[in-house]
C-alpha cells in the first residue's frame, strides 16, 4: 500500500507449460525457476507463476502491493471490511506474502521485502 503494485502473480496449472507464453510474452528468462515459483522481471515489474495458486483460492492474477509494514497494512485493510484470503507469511528470504478479499471476491496481495 505504500509503493505500488510491484508484482503480480498468476495461478498455472502446468508450470512446465506455463514458462513458455511467459517468456515470449515479457521476452526475458525467469530469474528464479523453482517448482514452487517461476519469476520473471521486467524493469522494476515481476511477472510470477505460482503452480499452487488455484489450492490457495486463487482465481486470476493477483497483484501485490509493497507494503512497509505488512502487519499494519493488513490491519488497516481488514479494519475497512476486506477479509483474509492468506495469513502473513515468509516465503523465502524473509520476504513476506499476504493477501485479502473485498466484498466482491476479489483478491489483492500484500509484500513486504526484507
């Protein structure tokens, strides 16, 4: 909530499948390329296919919002009416994830970078 959207992240059934109409797409290769997370950066951009999306209620891109705090963002936006879709947590590097739905479903991601 404090800097923008910086990544968004996309529910794929096949990540094998998956990497190829990326990176003709965004014309870069993935940065990381784990079974869990494939990432791809364009300028300050991050363009992410995660293939456990769908089991985590995903269901379409989510962007995620660079949050200073993610704590207290997520306190605030609960505050105004959005409900948790996925606790805060560490997904590697001290990098934290979290994410909340609004009143129409819709699902928008917090990250708080190390």
């Amino acid at each position: 909530m404090d800097q923008g959207i910086g990544v968004i992240t996309y529910p794929v059934s096949d990540l094998a499948q998956a990497k190829t109409p990326y990176r003709t797409l965004l014309g870069v290769e993935p940065y990381t390329d784990e079974a869990y997370y494939v990432g791809f950066r364009v300028g300050d951009q991050e363009i992410g296919l995660d293939p456990h999306g769908h089991r985590k209620g995903m269901t379409g891109p989510v962007g995620y919002w660079h949050a200073n705090d993610i704590q207290t963002s997520l306190q605030l936006l609960l505050e105004a009416g959005a409900l948790v879709q996925q606790a805060v947590q560490d997904v590697g590097g001290r990098k934290l994830i979290a994410s909340v739905k609004d009143a129409d479903g819709n699902i928008t991601g917090l990250l708080q970078s190390p």
